[in-house]
C-alpha cells in the first residue's frame, strides 16, 4: 500500500506547502514592514504642522498678536490643548517606531548620572503640582550598567512622568537605586491614585489604560509602559509594579552590571522580542 493509500500525505507533497508557507510568512512580513515604514512616515509629516499650530496659539494665548476677548481665548485654548495632545500622541507613536527600528547602542553607565538628569529635568513640573520629587542612592558610588544611556532616559521620563500625572493630591516621589546581586535595581514610587489589583497585570499591554479612555482624564496613549518594557527587556532586566489602590504605586527595574558576563542584550531590535507586535 503507497503512502497515500494510508491516508498519511507524500512527503514531497509536505516540502511543497511547507515552502509556500514560508513564501507565505515572507510576504507578510514584507507587509508589516511597509505598514510600519507608511505609519512611521505618516506620523513624522504630521509632526511639522501641528507643533506649527500649537506654537501659534501659544502666541494668540500670550496676547502677542492683540488682546483677546473672553470667547476667543477660550477657543484658543481649546485649539492649543487639542494641538498639544496630538504632539504628545505623535511622539508617543515615533518613540515606538524607534525602539523597534534602531538597536540598543550599549556602553558601561553610571546610572545615577542618567537618573539625576531625570529627576532635575522633572522637579519643574512636580513643583508646579505640588510634589516632593527626589532621589535616593543606596551605598554610592554604584557600580556601572551595560545600557543605552538614552534609552535609560526614556524609562526614567516615562515612569516619572506617569508618577506625576497620577498623584493629582501632590505627595513624594522618590526614586530608588540600589545594587542587587548582579544588577541595579531603580524604582519609582508615588502616592498617587494607584492601581487596582485586577489592572496591575495589564499596565505593560500596548495601549491600555486603567478605566479606559482617558484614564481618570488624564491624557494618554497608554503606550508609555508598553515602550519601557521593552527597553528594560532589550537590556535584559527585570520590570514590575506593585500598588495598592488610593494610596500609590512603585514601578521598578533592572539593569545589569557591566561586569557581568552575562550582560547581554537581545540581539534583535527591543520590540521583536516581544512577539512581533505591531501598531
Ligand atoms: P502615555 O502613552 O502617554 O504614557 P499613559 O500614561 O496612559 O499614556 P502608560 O504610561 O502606558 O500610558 O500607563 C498605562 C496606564 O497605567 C495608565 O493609563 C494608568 O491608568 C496606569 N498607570 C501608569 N502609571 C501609573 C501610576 N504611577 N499611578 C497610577 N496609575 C498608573
Ligand atoms: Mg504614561
């Protein structure tokens, strides 16, 4: 009896749909790359135009042009924060594009360095809302990481930023680093609205925010997290949250010595490694 004859498929028959397969996988992904290069492309013109509409309400709002009456400054107003919310939306979208595009440009850093240029980038805004923003070291001076100093910046700019957006009460953030075992650990905590248990395992997923859209009115993309998670991952550290509801969060991360030989990196571009998500 042939092998057909049995029921089971000829194996030359098998190689054929496992290389149409293949083509298959190929041209999809020749797609999803040009899907991302259009959106990447798209998201990059809009850029100019809004911040030029942003930047001259800004000026109207400022009286640079004439005084304004009550109704026009309102709609002003209207019109700039729209604008400022799309600027945020649009570079949300880039950062994304870029830690999927450009590979981690590694070297030895001092973390302090990176989380002090942070903090001082931050304090203007935290004392705006009323907030006790500072920095704590454990044991200085900490040994260096193996990160992209950049990439770094944008964790720590995105975690402090959501610090500040989700404690409208004011309070403290403090931001923690501390050596442990083989690598640095730094966390950011805040006394902010927190996170209910059920959504705590959610917050890294691309796009969401607690309670929808826009989280407790605060404007957002719900992207933020998703693109630290993947820088943190790229680096290969650990990332987590832990908060209780009402009363604050602390989101942390690691980061791995330089010394360490088992610093390494994933080899493909951060967002690959998180299964080939797209936009
Ligand atoms: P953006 O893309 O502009 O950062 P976002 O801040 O909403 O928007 P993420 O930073 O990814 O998005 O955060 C996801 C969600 O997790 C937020 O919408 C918010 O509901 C919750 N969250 C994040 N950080 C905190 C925090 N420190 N305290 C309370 N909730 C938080
Ligand atoms: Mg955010």
């Amino acid at each position: 009896m042939s092998e057909q004859q049995r029921g089971q498929v000829p194996y030359a028959q098998l190689g054929r749909q496992v290389q149409e397969l293949e083509q298959t996988v190929a041209t999809l992904q020749q797609l999803q790359a040009e899907r991302e290069e259009f959106i990447a492309y798209v998201v990059h013109e809009l850029r100019t135009p809004i911040t030029f509409l942003a930047g001259y309400a800004e000026l109207l709002l400022a009286n640079e042009f004439g005084p304004l009456n009550d109704s026009q400054r309102e709609a002003l107003q209207a019109l700039f924060d729209k604008a400022e919310a799309l600027i945020h939306l649009i570079s949300r979208l880039l950062a994304w594009q870029d830690i999927r595009a450009r590979a981690l440009d590694a070297t030895p850093v001092q973390i302090e360095e990176i989380v002090s240029l942070a903090v001082r980038s931050a304090k203007a805004v935290a004392q705006q809302h009323n907030i006790k923003l500072s920095m704590q070291v454990d044991n200085p001076p900490l040994p260096p990481v193996l990160a992209d100093p950049d990439r770094v910046g944008q964790i720590l700019d995105n975690l402090l930023s959501n610090a500040l957006k989700y404690s409208p009460g004011g309070g403290e953030i403090i931001v923690h680093l501390a050596r442990e075992e083989d690598a640095i650990r730094c966390s950011v905590s805040d006394q902010g609205i927190g996170i209910p248990p059920k959504a705590l395992k959610h917050i890294f997923d691309r796009f969401y925010r607690v309670g929808g859209t826009p989280a407790h009115g605060v404007p957002g993309l719900g992207l933020g997290l998703t693109i630290v998670r993947e820088i943190v991952n790229a680096h290969g550290g650990h990332i987590g949250a832990e908060s209780t509801l009402g009363k604050g969060s602390t989101f942390y991360f690691t980061l791995p010595l330089a010394s360490q030989p088992s610093a390494q990196f994933s080899t493909t571009h951060p967002a690959q490694s998180a299964a080939e998500e797209s936009l």
